[in-house]
C-alpha cells in the first residue's frame, strides 16, 4: 500500500471469547467434538424465549411501521416508556426522552462512547473486564488500558485506595468505567462502593460509564442498584439493553441512558457528538424497540426476571460449591449476571504441564498455540484438546491475573454440572502433570 493502512490502535482488538472458536474450529477439523462454554448467549445455549415475549413481536411486526426507519435517538414512546422507568426510581436523578439514545446492542454503544472520546483524555477501567470495553478504549489511542483491580482475594471487589491514586497520578483520566452486575466475574458491586465511586468522580470532575446489560439479573442477596440511584449531579451514561434480558441477543438493540447532561457543558457537547455519530447511521433497528413498552410494561415481566433470577442462582451456588473445592483455586459466590470468574493462585504453573491428547496432530497444534503464553491460556488450550471443552481464559478480560471464566447458561443441569466438574477435575490433573 501506498500508506500505511492499518489503525495505530488495531492491535488492541482483542476479543478472546470468540477468538477461541477460531482455534476450537481448526480442533474440530481434526475430528474434536466441542463442548461451547465461552459464550454469554443464553439462546445458543438453548434457552427458550417466553412464549408471551415472542406473541408480541410477532404483534409487532404485522405492524408496517416496524419495518420502517426510526428516529435517530430511538422510537418516541419507548424512550417515553423507558425515561419514566427512571424517574420513578427513588431518589434518583430525573430524565427526559431526549436523554436516551438507541444503539445497534451495547456493542454499539461502548464503540461510540469510546470512539468519541477526546483522544487524550481517557476512562479509567477495571481489571478483569469485559473486553469491548478495553478494547475500544485502547483502539482509541494506541495505548494500554488504564485499569484498577478487581481483588480475586477480597470478593473481586477493588481496592478504592488504589482508584484514588491512580486518578491523582493520571491526569488525563476523565472518566470511570466499569461493568455492574459484572461480566467476568459474577460480582454485583456494593452500594456504599458505587455510592465512593461517585463521590471520587465528584472530587476529581470526572464522568461515570456503567454498562448495566445484567442489571435485571442479580441474585444470592444482591439488588439491582441502577447508576441513577448514586450519580447524584455526577454526569454519566448508563449502558441498558435487551439482549440478556428478553433474551434477545439478536434483536442488536441498546440504549443509553444519559444523566446530568447539562450539568457541564463540556460532557454535553461531548454526548451531543455521540447523537451526530449515530445519526450519520440513521439509527438503530426499530421492531425491537417498539416492542420495550409492551414487555417491560407487561405484569408478566417482574415474574419472569425474578424466575431467571432464581435459575442461575441455583446454577451459580452448583458452580461454586464444584470450584470452591479444588486446590489452587480461588473462587465467590457469583451475584449477578451468568458468569463467574475461577481465579488461579499462581503458585500452581510451571513449565511443561499438560493434559493428555492423544491425537498427535491436535497435540502439536496445542503445543504451538502454548508457547509464550500464560498459565491460563495454557490450560484452556490443553482442555480444549483434551476435552474438546471451550472455556475463555481470564487474561482474555484485559488482565494479568490468570483464571478462566465459566458461564450459567447450559440448560441441561445435568450435563452442566459434570461439566462443571470435569473442567475442576481437569485443573487439578494439569497442575499435578
Ligand atoms: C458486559 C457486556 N456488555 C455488552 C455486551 C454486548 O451486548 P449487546 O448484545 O447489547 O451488544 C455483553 C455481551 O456479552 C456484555 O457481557
């Protein structure tokens, strides 16, 4: 090429959970049968959509106008529906409709939150996270991810000494990110921690960002505590969507929910460019939208989130009293969302552990994938030859920290707990290999 083509910040896009198909592909080219449990969708993990949900979609696109365009911010009465879901929440901070935004899913979202960030001024994020929000961060710019840490000792909560210092010794942090309930780890933050949160982005002028996809989905004892409830007056935006909630991965429908805009002009001309980015795609798919008001709405709904509530907390309190037991590991008691993070200590690696494969040439492709790789990747990558089990490593999530990340959606409790079992059984056969 004439020039030199490639973003300076195409390195960073990393996406570990899908980037494992690729290689569970190549194995079951070599004749592995794959057992899928790297990916947060709970419908190709066949959960089947309540049929109530599904009558009124089917309602909704015997409506012409649903296969129409929509405005650019969303359909009216559904950020009408969702800008009320707000302000009757108690003490919370007040919206309008205009204050909501639409997006192709919170993928879409996260790009363009990031994308139109100044590109020297950065979001301040934890580690482990979900990778769209590290990876678009670091695209931005070509740099690493400015991250605080998630302590797999202290209940994956962080230590908000740490934040404060990071943030004193950062100046060009503008912003704090974080996923809450969380993905990896399974953790729902504290209120009194999301309420310091606050308060250090009041101190320093920064904004919050806080992806709340599983917002519905909290369980063992933790509440959904929405961003509305603790921003106060700090300028923020709240990431929400349908995807896992429905579930409706497919339908690629999120929105924004954005606080306090006019309570700095800065932040404001900031957001008015994220609305100018979208309306340059048009905007987001409009049957789905149209479809919020009739859900939500429905007195079915609180019914069918506290039922889904329940199912994965009996499936989260199985996989922990599975990994809880085994030496080397270091696992809690997940509280939200469908995932839950198993931390190694990093005592147990060492050079030339592995699992048997029998098959020579899966054997020499897991061998290659395992050098100059971490601990974690390198027992993934033996259980899935071993095993043909496709888990994602830890340091998939933007950290160091090795572990692995396992998901609540396989249906089947039986095959889901021999699951569970197999991958504990495998982690101590590699570690005493
Ligand atoms: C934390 C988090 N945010 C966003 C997404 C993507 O959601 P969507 O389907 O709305 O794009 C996921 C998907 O797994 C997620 O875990």
């Amino acid at each position: 090429m004439r020039n030199n083509l490639v973003h300076e910040g195409a390195g960073f896009l990393e996406y570990e959970i899908r980037q494992i198909v690729e290689h569970a592909y190549r194995m079951r080219d070599m004749g592995l049968q794959i057992t899928w449990e790297n990916i947060g969708d709970p419908i190709a993990m066949n959960e089947e959509v309540a049929p109530w949900i599904k009558e009124i979609v089917h309602g909704i696109l015997n409506q012409n106008r649903s296969w129409g365009y929509c405005p650019t911010r969303g359909v009216l009465e559904t950020r009408e529906f969702l800008a009320n879901q707000v302000n009757i929440r108690e003490n919370g901070v007040k919206i309008n409709p205009n204050d909501i935004i639409f997006f192709n899913g919170t993928a879409d979202a996260i790009d363009k939150v990031y994308e139109l960030v100044h590109r020297n001024a950065r979001i301040l994020l934890p580690a482990p996270i979900y990778s769209t929000h590290s990876s678009n961060e670091s695209k931005r710019g070509g740099y690493k991810p400015l991250q605080f840490r998630l302590d797999p000792k202290n209940h994956w909560l962080p230590d908000m000494d740490e934040i404060r210092n990071i943030i004193r010794y950062n100046p060009q942090i503008s912003g704090i990110g974080m996923v809450n309930p969380d993905n990896p780890t399974g953790i729902v933050y504290p209120r009194e921690i999301l309420e310091e949160f606050a308060e250090i982005a009041r101190q320093n002028d920064l904004f919050l960002l806080v992806d709340e996809i599983y917002s519905h989905i909290c369980y063992n004892g933790a509440k959904t505590f929405h961003l509305s409830q603790y921003a106060h007056d700090i300028p923020a935006i709240a990431l929400r969507g349908i995807s896992k909630e429905y579930p409706w991965p497919g339908s690629r429908c999120a929105w924004m929910e954005i606080l306090n805009k006019e309570k700095d002009p800065n932040f404001s001309t900031y957001i008015d460019s994220i609305l100018n980015a979208k309306m340059l795609e048009v905007c987001a798919t409009t049957l789905p939208q149209l479809s919020i008001p009739q859900v939500f709405g429905s007195e079915k709904y609180p019914k069918h989130l506290k039922k889904r509530a329940a199912i994965f907390e009996k499936r989260a309190n199985q996989a922990y009293e599975i990994f809880r037991k085994v030496p080397g590991l270091i696992c809690h008691r997940p509280q939200g969302a469908f995932y839950m993070s198993v931390f190694f200590d990093e005592e147990i690696f060492h050079a030339g552990q592995k699992l048997p494969i029998p098959n020579p040439n899966l054997r020499n492709y897991v061998d290659q994938l395992c050098e100059n790789v971490p601990g974690d990747k390198r027992f993934v990558y033996n259980l899935l030859g071993s095993k043909g089990i496709c888990i994602v490593p830890l340091t998939g999530f933007a950290t160091e920290m090795n572990g692995f990340r396992v998901t609540m959606l396989n249906t089947d409790d039986e095959k889901r707990n021999s699951l569970f079992q197999e991958i504990a059984d495998s982690v101590t056969e590699f570690v005493n290999s």
